[in-house]
C-alpha cells in the first residue's frame, strides 16, 4: 500500500487515531463509532487498555474461547 492510501486510522475495534493521537473505540459488527456521553463527540483514550475495556463493553458478542 502506498504511503498516501495508507488510513489515518487502523486496527481492529482499538483504533490509534494518528491525527489526533489517542485510541478511538468502534464495534465492528455495526461500524459505530463509541462517544462520550458528555460531549458527543467520538470518545477518545489515552490507554490502550482502557480503550479495549470499553471496547469489549461496547462491541457485545461472543468472542473464540468466550461461553
């Protein structure tokens, strides 16, 4: 992939948003976009971790190995 088709963000569900430099929350089942209650604007993490908490908070569905 050329440098210019390469997306601002990546990843699965855990998005790092390379603009805004944080992790971005969307369920994948959906494409939904998590937001912050308060703002309604995307919600945005720090953490990676706190990212995928949400995340598996969000996007609701059994995963491989889960019962």
């Amino acid at each position: 992939m050329a440098h210019a088709q390469v997306p601002r963000l990546h990843g699965y569900g855990v998005l790092w948003d390379t603009g805004d430099r944080c992790y971005r929350v969307r369920n994948e089942i959906t494409k939904e976009w998590l937001h912050d209650p308060a703002t309604g604007d995307r919600a945005r993490y720090s953490s990676f971790n706190d990212a995928f908490s949400a995340w598996r908070c969000f996007e609701v569905h059994h995963r491989p190995g889960e019962q």
